[in-house]
C-alpha cells in the first residue's frame, strides 16, 4: 500500500474522531512535479520508487 493510501486513511479516521467536535480531516493527492530529477535513475529504479503508478 502506498503512502497515499495511507494519508487517505488517516484523513478518513481522523475525521470521523473528530466529527463530535465539528473538526474535518482532508486528504489530497499534491500531484506530479516535473523535473530533470530522475534523469539518471534506470527503469527499475523508477519502477520501485513507484515512478510509473
């Protein structure tokens, strides 16, 4: 499970303990930066930092 998924469910959790208290918890996804950073990694090792998902 990526680290997203992980922020999803937090968010989830955290905002039904909070609903008593009328305080919301929001997830959301930051998107995709466009760099030059990668430039040297190899595909395998983009595939294992999830690169391609």
């Amino acid at each position: 499970m990526g680290t997203n998924k992980y922020m999803t469910l937090f968010a989830v959790e955290l905002d039904k303990r909070g609903e008593e208290f009328n305080v919301r918890a929001l997830s959301d996804h930051p998107g995709t930066i466009v760099t030059n950073l990668s430039q040297n990694l190899s595909d395998e090792e983009m595939r294992s930092n999830r690169a391609f998902e």
